[in-house]
C-alpha cells in the first residue's frame, strides 16, 4: 500500500514551533511538557513526525509551506513584510 498525505505542515511545525521533526510524536510532547512550554495553545500535543510517518508507511507527504504577509488593515494573522514571508518560506524550505 501506498499512502499519500497532501497537506502537513512540517516545516511550519518544525521552525515557528521549535520542533525536532527526527524524533517521534511522544518524544517531541514530553520534551515540551518537561520544558513546560505554554506559549502555543496545542504544545505537548504534536501527532506526527518522521518516525511516525515512516512507521505508519506514509510513502509521500506533500508539506505545506506557511507565511502569510497581512496588511495593517487586514485582521489576519501573518508577517508584517513581503520580506518577512519569505524569508519564513525559505527557512521551511
């Protein structure tokens, strides 16, 4: 069998997060647990990694990149610059 997940956000995870995508779910949620991370509302909480994938046989993941510019004006969440967005694509790049 042959699995596909086309939308996971690794790379955002993996920056904006501060996760080690290498170790599993259940390492990832007892390092921020012991840290005791708050600043994000599911931390402790993570549900997959690159062991989990591999073990669950994902054979392809088709990783969202996430960097959004928002004008002042705009009530969205986002960076403050064009440049700022990128360089976040490039980062999960």
């Amino acid at each position: 069998m042959f699995t596909i997940d086309a939308h996971l956000d690794l790379s955002m995870n993996a920056m904006e997060w501060n996760r080690d995508l290498r170790l599993t779910a259940a390492e990832i949620n007892a390092r921020e647990r012991a840290r005791g991370l708050t600043d994000k509302p599911d931390r402790g909480t993570a549900v997959v990694s690159f062991p989990d994938l591999r073990r669950g046989q994902i054979g392809l993941v088709v990783a969202t990149q996430i960097a959004r510019y928002v004008a002042l004006d705009n009530p969205l969440p986002g960076w403050n610059s064009p440049e700022q967005a990128w360089s976040q694509t490039q980062a999960q790049l």
